[in-house]
C-alpha cells in the first residue's frame, strides 16, 4: 500500500477546500483585530490597508504569472527551432552517407596514384639533399680544413649541413612501412665521416673552454664562438628531441649535449688546476701542505676575480656561470681534500687543513671584497663528522707527543739533579730547574697551533693538557720520590740533593701557577659564571692541588734533612736529661743547625717556605714536648725544678725568637704563621715551678682550657716531674682537675695529639 501511495500521481488543487480555510483564517484574523468597542472606529482604516495589501499581491501574481507566459512562449520557440535543425542535420547526414557510398571504390582506384606519390616525395628529398650526397666526401675535406685553420663557425655550418642530409634521408627511410636495414647501414656507413668531424669539432671546443680563463684575457672572441657552435647543438638537441616524441625516430649521436659537456670540461679543469699546483709532497718537504693551499688559495683568488669580472658578458645568461663556477670549485675542494684524508695526514698537516678550511668563508678568500661569495647554499666544504675525525685524530697524535716530551723532558731534567753543581736561580734567588719552561713552551706551541683551527680546538687541546699533566704529575712525584729514597741510601750524594729537592718543589708552584693562567686566558667567559665553570674548574683546580701536594712532599723532604741531622747528633735526646740541665747544648744545636739550612731555605718560594718553617717549628716543639711528657727526668728538690722551668722558658724563647726571624724575612705575599707554638712551654714550666701544690688544680685547669688536646695521660706525666707526687696523687689531681678520661671521648686535634703517650 504504501508502495501503491508512492508511486500514483499527485491529487488535483481542491479550490473549494483552500477557499474555506482562507475564509476561516479571514475569520479568525479579524476576531483578533475587534476585541473591543472602540476597535469598531477603526474598521474602515483596517478594511483600506487589507484592499491595498490585496491589490499588491494580486498585481505581483499578475506579474508572475506573465513573466511565466512569457519563458514558455520563449522555450516553445526554441524547442520549434531546435527541431527544425534536427531534421535539416537528419537530412545532410544521409546525403554525406550516400556520398561516402559512391566513393568508396576510389581507394582502391588511386591505390597506384598513392604509391607513385611517395616514391615522388622520396625523389623530392633525394633531389633536395642531392648536392650533399654527391658533395659529401668534398665538404668533409673541406670542413676538416676549417677546424685545424680554427675556423670553427664556418666548419660547424657545413657539419650542420651534412648531418641534415644525413637526418633528413634516416628518417625518410624510418617512415617507410617496410625498412631495409641494408639501406641504413649503407647511409651510415657513407656518412660515418660526420661522427668523426663531429668529434673533431668536440675537442677543438673542449680545448678552447679547458683554457676559457686564460682565453678570455686575450681572444674573448673564441670562447663566444665555442658558446655559439654549443648554443646551437643545444637547439639542435632540443628539436630532435621533440620529434623523437612524436615520431620515435632520432638521429644517430643525437642529443649530444654539448652544454653539459661544456660544465664538465670546466669542472675537470678546476680539478686539474687544483691538483696540479701540488709541487711536492711530504718525503720532499715537511711544509708541502702549507705550500700547497696557500698557493691554492692565490690561485682561486685570481680565478674567481676573472670569472666574476670576465665572463658574465660572454656567457649566456641562463648559464649562470659565476654561480655555477664557485660550485664547480666547491666541489673540486671537497672531492680534493676527501682524497687527501684518505691518504693520510700526519701532526700538523691536519692543522693546516683545518685552519684553510676555517678561512675559506672569510675575507682571505670567498668573503675577499673582490669576490664575496657565499658558498652555503653549497654545503661544508668538509663535512662534521670529517673535522671530528680529524681533530681526533690530531688530538690523539698530540697525545703521543706530549706523553714522549713530557717523558723525556722528565728524563733529562732527573740528570741535571745529579749534577756537582747549584740549580738556576731566578732573578729573586729561588731556585728551580728548566723543566716547567720545557713544559710550558711545549703547550703554548700546541695551543698557537691549535688556535689556528678555532676555539673549540684550543678547549680541547687543553683538557688534553690537563689530562696528561694529572698522569705526568705521578711520573713527577714518583721520580722525587725515587731522588729521596737513593739520597737516604748514602747522604753525600747527590751532592747538591737538597738544592734540586728545593727547585723541585718550587717547579710545583710555577706547575700551578701556570695552570691559573690558562684558566684565565682560555676560560675567562666560564669563570664568570661559576655555574656553567664547576666541571672546568675542578680539572684545573685538582691539577693545581695535585701539584701543590708534590711540593708540599718536596717540603717535607726538605725539613726531613734537618731532623735527620739532628737526630744523629742526638740533641733531642740529651733534653730532660741530667746533662740538659747542665748545659743548654742540645738546643743550641737546634739553632745552630736550623740558621745552617736557613741558608738554603731562602732559596724556596715564600709558600713552601712558610711551610717548612712552620713545619719546622712544629717538629721542634713536638721532640721537645716529648722529651718534657716522657719521664726521662724527675727532680728532688724544689730548686732544681724552678731551675728547670727556667731553662724551659728560656729555651722558649730562643726557640721562638729564632724560628720568629725567619719568619720575618718571609714576603708579605706568603701564607701568614701560625702564633708562637713555644708558649705552651713557659705554662707546662709553670706547673713545674709552682710550690703550693694546692693551687695545682686552678693551673692544670688553665692549660687544659688553653690546650684542650692534652690528655690526661700527659698531665700526669707532667705532674711525676715534679719529684713532689706519686702516681696515685697525679692521677688523683688530674682526675679531680678534668674528670675521669673517656676513651670514647673525641679530642680536638693539637700539637699534644701529635705526641705518642
């Protein structure tokens, strides 16, 4: 049903219907508009507006309804027309079909007429070219005549003209329904002298373009004539190349491109020139390299000054040969430098290929006022991984040697310690030896060279530096070590030992503070932000401490001849005993030896030599604090221990006067000394003087707030030199003074924790 519904006609206009609900609707709308009494006054006014509106709408359906009329009439017509037409097209096409009826037969008729036609047109062409034939082996002659006369325009219009006859006469046998190979082989063979003119025309152009630099200097006009034989070829190319598009035939030859071929006998030009301004190599002359680019570089120069001037008047412009030269050198540069790579490049050879490639876009050669050329649009001219490579390779080389120079300098340096006379002194009288200017000169020679590359090189090579020092700063603490181990075997030799320990130690501190100055030199920017400088700054930092610990062993070394001096002469030995308190011997030995090797001291650089005195003055107090703690003597009488705490006091002050001056005669820019260490004496001497010994406790306390590293052990050694106490009354004071000794106690470090119990 709903299929029936669908698809039957659509119903009738019901007039009647539309016209009862339009009454309805009338109806309904003027109820709306009388609502109220005083409406009614209104009545006519709203019977008027609905007369106007009605007339407008009956007068727009008029118009529609005309202007509907009016496109059916219009369509009627044309349909009328269009079926005029149809019949007339009807009727010339069954005249047209009559007609092709009654000349079908004709084919067949004019068949003969047909063949005759074409062996006309063949007679026609061969009558044309007829001359060329029958002249061909004449106009060769002639045209090889030309070509070695250097009349190439001339020779290259009768080759055209030879190679036409031949093109024409191929393809009217290529259009033959039925080809005989015998024929084309017969017209290639009688032709075949055009391939060779053709090729000897070639090379008369390729030479002419080979020396186009050289040429346009003096005869311009022959490479505009090579340009024109090859401008023409192109054309020639192009027009054979569209028929073959269409036919499918293309001489033989053909296209031969002659405008290409024109770039590549340039671009091998360039190569050659290139190549062969390479006079010698590495067996003949070590700086071949450095010849051999810088004369590259003053030959591009000159070239591209030419081409830039010289032939763009000359060259068609779609050749775009300035462009197309500094590409064609670009590449030749690469392909070059690539083949030096890999034939290897030794030491500096590498460095000077770098540095040429880190001039190339700079005003020495393309940014040169006369050329300023931008080659980016070109590529690198090696590429990154190719610079990696060598500056690894370089880096390692550099590696090698320093760790030879290094060895050797060390080597050579360790015989001058043995020498039977003083090391060099500076203007200021401290001694050293050669080999930190070994050193340094070593790495200042790499770093100019490696600044000829770029900065980044220079960051390298001296990480390089500081790596191999950090190694070669254990060769050097070790061969010290070894100098002191074979001088302990037998003290006479070597004969000058504590002179070159003294140099020694003073190299650690120009090792030092030459790694503070390259810091500064090559750092600068990163030691501004410390941030960015931390990873930088602890390499060069822990250098400086790894050699400032060398010269600190080479201090102790140093202060180890004095203490071995003394002790073979046992003055630390006689103190606290019955012969010290007899005579002040041993301590005027102390001060007599220490101003003996003070004369050499003053060789060392104010640091160490704060040191050693420090050191000095330490070691001293200790021996003497030892003696005093270790019960060697103990006093009867009251009058022998104030006599004693005399001596202490007055050996206090010897010692500390002394050790005072040498201190004074250090510079102001040397690390401050620490306070006069003997003043511990005169207040030990002091517990040793006192007679009340009910006081002892309020002494015993100031000393140990003074010293607080002072064990209780010690104080009760102190306490038995009195002579006055017995242990048990010591350790019972001490107890009562500190309290009961903790093991577990920590101490503050001191001079009394430096002191075996």
């Amino acid at each position: 049903m709903a299929t029936e519904s669908t698809l039957s006609p659509p119903a009738p206009l019901d007039l009647g219907r539309m016209e009862m609900e339009a009454k309805e609707t009338a109806k309904k709308h003027i109820a709306n508009l009388l609502q109220r009494p005083e409406q009614l006054e209104r009545v006519d006014q709203y019977k008027r507006r609905i007369s106007r509106k009605k007339a407008s709408v009956d007068t727009m359906l008029k118009t529609a309804v005309q202007s509907q009329l009016d496109g059916v009439r219009t369509g009627l017509n044309q349909l009328q027309s269009a079926l005029q037409d149809v019949y007339e097209i009807k009727q010339r096409l069954g005249e047209v079909d009559d007609a092709y009826k009654s000349i079908s037969p004709l084919h067949t008729k004019l068949m003969d007429l047909k063949k005759e036609n074409t062996r006309y047109c063949q007679l026609a062409s061969a009558m044309e070219n007829l001359k060329h034939i029958f002249t061909a082996p004449e106009i060769v002659r002639k045209t090889e005549e030309l070509i070695s006369e250097g009349k190439l325009l001339q020779a290259h219009k009768h080759l055209s003209d030879l190679e036409q006859s031949r093109d024409d006469l191929m393809f009217e046998l290529y259009k033959q329904p039925q080809q005989s190979p015998t024929d084309n082989n017969t017209l290639e063979k009688y032709f075949r002298d055009v391939i060779n003119l053709s090729e000897q025309l070639g090379k008369q152009l390729w030479v002419i373009i080979q020396r186009t630099l050289m040429s346009v200097r003096r005869e311009p006009t022959l490479i505009v004539t090579a340009l024109r034989i090859i401008e023409r070829e192109e054309r020639t190319d192009e027009f054979y190349l569209k028929r073959k598009a269409q036919t499918g035939f293309i001489p033989p030859g053909r296209p031969k491109k002659w405008r290409e071929k024109c770039f590549s006998i340039l671009e091998e030009s360039i190569c050659s020139r290139i190549e062969g301004n390479q006079f010698e190599d590495r067996s003949i002359n070590k700086m071949w390299l450095v010849r051999h680019l810088e004369v590259t570089r003053q030959l591009m120069l000159e070239d591209l000054k030419v081409v830039k001037q010289m032939l763009p008047p000359i060259f068609p412009p779609q050749y775009n040969i300035v462009k197309k030269y500094v590409q064609m050198y670009h590449r030749a540069l690469a392909s070059h430098f690539q083949e030096m790579i890999q034939q290897g490049l030794e030491g500096n050879e590498i460095v000077t290929l770098l540095q040429w490639v880190g001039i190339y876009n700079s005003p020495e050669l393309m940014r040169h006022p006369a050329l300023d050329f931008d080659t980016k649009e070109y590529g690198p001219l090696l590429e990154n991984s190719a610079i990696d490579e060598l500056q690894n390779q370089y880096l390692k080389t550099m590696k090698l040697n320093i760790m030879e120079w290094t060895k050797n300098s060390l080597t050579q340096d360790q015989k001058d310690w043995y020498k039977e006379e003083h090391p060099d002194a500076d203007g200021d009288g401290y001694y050293s030896t050669s080999l930190p200017v070994i050193i340094f000169q070593m790495m200042e020679q790499n770093l100019q060279v490696a600044q000829m590359i770029g900065e980044d090189m220079v960051k390298k090579v001296i990480e390089l530096f500081t790596d191999e020092l950090s190694h070669y700063a254990k060769e050097y603490k070790g061969a010290i070590q070894s100098y002191r181990d074979r001088h302990l075997q037998d003290r006479s030799e070597p004969k000058f030992y504590l002179h070159y320990m003294i140099a020694n130690t003073n190299n650690c501190i120009s090792f030092g503070e030459y790694m503070t100055q390259l810091r500064k030199r090559y750092f600068k920017e990163e030691l501004d932000n410390k941030d960015e400088f931390c990873i930088r700054k602890d390499r060069f930092q822990t250098l400086t401490d790894e050699f400032n610990r060398i010269g600190s062993f080479g201090a102790n070394c140093i202060l180890e001849e004095v203490f071995i001096d003394l002790k073979n002469i046992k003055c630390f030995e006689e103190l606290m005993t019955k012969q010290w308190q007899q005579s002040s011997h041993p301590v005027e030995v102390i001060c007599a030896t220490w101003n003996d090797y003070s004369v050499d001291f003053v060789h060392l650089k104010p640091v160490f030599h704060t040191i050693v005195v420090e050191e000095g003055q330490r070691k001293v107090l200790q021996e003497y604090l030892k003696a005093l703690l270790s019960k060697k003597l103990s006093f009867k009488t009251y009058e022998e221990r104030k006599i004693a705490a005399e001596k202490i006091c007055k050996e206090s002050e010897q010692m500390g006067a002394l050790f005072h001056k040498y201190t004074n005669k250090t510079e102001p820019m040397q690390l401050p000394i620490t306070e006069d260490m003997f003043q511990v004496l005169p207040m030990l001497a002091e517990v040793l003087r006192l007679r009340d010994s009910s006081m002892m406790s309020l002494e015993l306390t100031g000393l140990v707030t003074k010293y607080p590293d002072m064990r209780p052990e010690q104080l009760v050694n102190l306490l038995m030199c009195r002579g006055d106490l017995s242990r048990a009354d010591a350790r019972q004071i001490v107890s009562d003074t500190i309290g009961e000794d903790d093991p577990q106690k920590k101490r503050p470090l001191g001079i009394f924790t430096e002191i075996p119990s």
